[in-house]
C-alpha cells in the first residue's frame, strides 16, 4: 500500500542520457520517498491518496545549484554604468562591484536580508525548485559571512524548500584587508573556515585575477577538507589561470563558471568526478564572448549542471527556467543535457545522492508542468508552466 500515487501523467525520470521518459506513467510516494515510478498500467494496485495531474509532465523537483541570493541593496546603477561601456573587472577594481554589495550587506541585519531574499526564493519555488544553493560571500568577515549563512538557513526553515549553504568567504579582499589579500586568505582558511562547520555545507572560493590566486585558494580548500567540509570552486570565469586543474586536484564537487577553462582541465575535472556548473545568466550580462568549451566537456564526459548564479551584480537572473533557454540558446546545450543539468547533475554538484532522479528510493521531489513535451521548458522564455511541487512527498 502506497501513502500516494500520482496519475494521469507523463514521467522524465532523468534516469538515462534520454531524460528517462516514462509516457502515461504513475508515481508512487510511501514515507516521502519514491516507492515505484513506471507506466501506469503496470502500476501495482493499492494507494491511501490518488493525484490527478491533468496530463502534466512529472519531472524530479528543480535544483538551482549556485546562486547568491541573500544580499543587501542592489546594483542596478552599476548595470547602467555597464550599459554605458564600464567594464565589469573595471568596476570592481574601483571599489565597486562585489565590495559595494558588501557594504550594504554589512549594513542589514538578518531580518532586513531575510526579506530581501524571500521574493527572490519564491520566484524559484513557483517554477518547481525543491533545492537551493547559497553561499555568503557579501560579509568577508565571520560575523557577517555568518549572518549570510544564517539567513540562507532560516530561508530554508520559512519555506518548503531544501537549503544547502556555502561559505564563499574567499570572494573577494574586504576594504580592511586592502592590498593585503594573502593575509586575508590566510585569515579566511585559520580563522573563519574552521568555525562554519555546522552553518556551512561546503566551502566555495573565487580563483581569479580579480579575486584570489590558485595558492591562496589552496590554503582556503585545505582548511575546508581539514575541516571536513565539500569544496567548490569559481573557476576561469574571466581568466584562464588553471582553476578546473585546482578544482579537480582538491577533489571539489563542482566546477563553477568555466567560460575560459582549457581541454586539459576539463579533462582533469572529469577524471576527478568534479561537476562543470554552466552559468550562462553571467556570460549573458557580462556580454561574453567566450563561452564554456561544451564540446571538450562531452568529450571527456565531464557532467554539466546549469544554474542561475542569482546574484545581483553579474547575474541578477531569478528564474531558473530562462537559464534552460540560454543554456541551449547561448551555450548550445542539447535539451537533455540542459534538464539533466538542473536535476540530476545539479544534486551532483551538491553532493546529494538522494534527489535529482526519479527512482525508488529517492527524495519525492517533484515538479509538475503542463507542458506537451520536455523540450517545451528550455524552448519558451519567459514562461512557467509550473503548475506543482512536490516536497518530501507532500
Ligand atoms: N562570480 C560571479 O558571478 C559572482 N561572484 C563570482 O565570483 C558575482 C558576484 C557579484 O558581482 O556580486
Ligand atoms: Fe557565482
């Protein structure tokens, strides 16, 4: 006897390189995992509640894997300055960028930042999210990296979504630290890392040379293993200095960016298991020109998640769904390689075994939509068809 069962239904399992596809399928949910998923008319008989979903496709709940989307304030005058010909590194180098958005996160308390945050949650939630990433990053010190990281939690407690928190301590030089970034990456790895265990799922840097250098990031990524703490890494976004070798040595779960990474890393990152997080919402509002090297990733079968990068300077992108648009459009992925990306190869990116496929056993996790096809969700912009979500069976 099955807790629930949902009919009338077509299935994307995301099972196999062809999404699983599963046509007039049945769900069954015991204990909030899936119990079985297959065609209906081989379901088993017998469940406490029936769902009639009207002829939506069923799909594993969406994964947003990397985004930063507790903040204060916004940078929409830096987007115009863009629009004008400022350079996005420029900006930065000036004292805007990532250090303007941590003066206004310094500056809101958590209740502020929590109600900033939540529209932008539920925008991802109405089109079937069921897990987030966020990482801090805005504080650059541990109280205020902390108090991003509490707020990411808290998010998760106010809303029917699973939260999964990253300490990007490592995202840029605080003003305090100014010209002296070795000593603030070396403050990062003795003194903040080790005490976000527990408030932390995992330890995120930025590898760039507008950011940290792949030693300093080092010394970052084995404070976290030390710690027992997953590492992911921002990697070759704006130079290529060697991040998915670095990402892949330390054994990181995903790759992030990659716009500028060569063969040789792409392979080293296969090799380590490490997930390539494509981030096209970026590329799109930095206007780049080079794109991540899809083809070298299908090469050496190094998986690809996409996700939103949401942050409010070069990725203010708040729906997950236009990222599978851009994904195909702007990146050139395949439709089934971009759904894979925001289920199954995007728990990857997290480290989490138990969601992201359709399968007995797994998280009931599930998205809805009444679409005719799934290659309907990465054709439309702007759309959301999402017309259900699924948490824990519930
Ligand atoms: N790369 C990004 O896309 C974000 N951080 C990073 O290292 C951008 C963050 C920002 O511009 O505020
Ligand atoms: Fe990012």
């Amino acid at each position: 006897m099955f807790d629930a069962v949902w009919l009338n239904c077509h299935a994307a399992t995301m099972a196999d390189a062809a999404l699983g596809v599963v046509e007039d399928a049945a769900v069954a949910v015991t204990g909030g995992r899936i119990a079985w998923v297959g065609p209906r008319a081989a379901l088993p008989a017998g469940a406490t509640r029936t769902h009639d979903c009207a002829g939506a496709w069923l799909l594993p709940g969406l994964i947003d894997c990397h985004t930063h989307l507790v903040f204060g304030g916004d940078r929409a005058a830096e987007f115009e300055q863009r629009l004008g010909g400022a350079g996005y590194a420029e900006i930065a180098r000036a004292g805007g960028g990532i250090l303007s958005t941590v003066r206004a996160t310094r500056a809101a308390d958590e209740a502020e930042l929590r109600q900033a945050a939540l529209p932008r949650l539920d925008g991802l939630l109405a089109e079937g999210v069921t897990t987030i990433e966020i990482k801090s990053g805005y504080g650059l010190d541990l109280e205020n990296e902390f108090k991003q990281l509490r707020v990411a939690r808290a998010l998760g407690e106010a809303r029917r979504v699973t939260v999964r928190t990253t300490l990007l301590a490592a995202h840029a030089t605080p003003d305090e630290y100014a010209g002296r970034r070795a000593e603030y990456a070396r403050h990062v790895a003795r003194d903040i890392v080790p005490q976000a265990v527990g408030l932390a799922d995992a330890v995120d840097a930025f590898a760039d040379a507008i950011a940290f250098t792949n030693e300093e990031t080092g010394w970052v990524f084995d404070a976290a293993r030390a710690a027992g703490l997953p590492v992911k890494l921002h990697a070759d976004q704006l130079t290529d200095q060697g991040g998915p070798a670095l990402a892949a040595a330390h054994g990181a779960m995903s790759g992030d960016h990659l716009e500028r990474a060569n063969e040789a890393g792409i392979a080293a990152m296969a090799a380590a298991g490490t997930v390539a997080v494509l981030l096209p919402g970026a590329a799109l509002t930095l206007r780049e020109t080079a794109h991540p090297d899809v083809d070298a990733m299908r090469r050496h079968g190094t998986r690809m998640a996409l996700s939103t990068d949401m942050n409010p300077g070069s990725s203010p992108a708040r729906s997950l769904l236009l990222m599978l648009n851009l994904g195909c459009s702007l990146f050139r992925l395949t439709v089934p390689e971009a759904l894979l990306g925001v289920t199954r190869h995007a728990a990857a990116a997290l480290g989490l075994a138990d969601r992201g496929v359709l399968a007995p056993g797994m998280r009931a996790d599930l998205a809805l939509f009444a679409i005719n096809r799934p290659a309907d969700l990465c054709y439309w912009m702007g759309a959301n068809p999402c017309v259900g979500r699924v948490v824990a069976g519930a």
